[in-house]
C-alpha cells in the first residue's frame, strides 16, 4: 500500500458521490495529467472549430481603423520611445 500522505489524501473529501470518492483517493499525478488532457482537448476543439469557421467570429474591434487609432494614441503618449511606434515619424 502507498503512503497516503504522497499519493493521496489523509483526510475525507467530504462528498458521497463515488467519483469524488474514487477521484479523491487518485493517485495524484494521474489526476494532474488527466485535468491537463482535459482542458487541452477543450483548447484544441476550439482552435479546431476557429479554423473551420475561418476565424469569423473576431473581435469587431480589429479592423484598420482601431489599429491606426491606436498607433496615434501610442505615440501621443510616447510608449516604447526607442523602438516602439515613437521612434518612427
């Protein structure tokens, strides 16, 4: 048998539902790597999707007219002087 102060919990989670049980008593390194898996397959899904879709559903905010409103802004308030958008006149 593990030690439980490594590898698990030494305490109860609390729960009656067996997959918190079952979950709780994990080794913990599975349950790491498993919800890493997880959210990366949610990431990757919606990179998948974005790609389909062409990347339709940006911003509206991303568009010529917001850049150069930017940019001005920028160089009004002198960011970046040495080689950011201040630098060039």
């Amino acid at each position: 048998m593990t030690n439980p102060n490594i590898y698990g919990q030494s305490f109860p989670s609390g729960s009656t539902a067996p997959w918190i049980q079952k979950l709780h008593t994990a080794h913990r390194p599975t349950v790491i790597l498993g919800g890493i898996a997880f959210f990366s397959g949610i990431c990757a899904l919606d990179f998948a999707y974005n790609f389909a879709t062409g990347h339709k559903n940006a911003p509206a905010s991303h568009n010529p007219a917001w850049a150069e409103a930017t940019r001005s802004y920028l160089r009004a308030q002198n960011c970046n002087p040495i080689t950011g958008v201040s630098s060039k006149k």
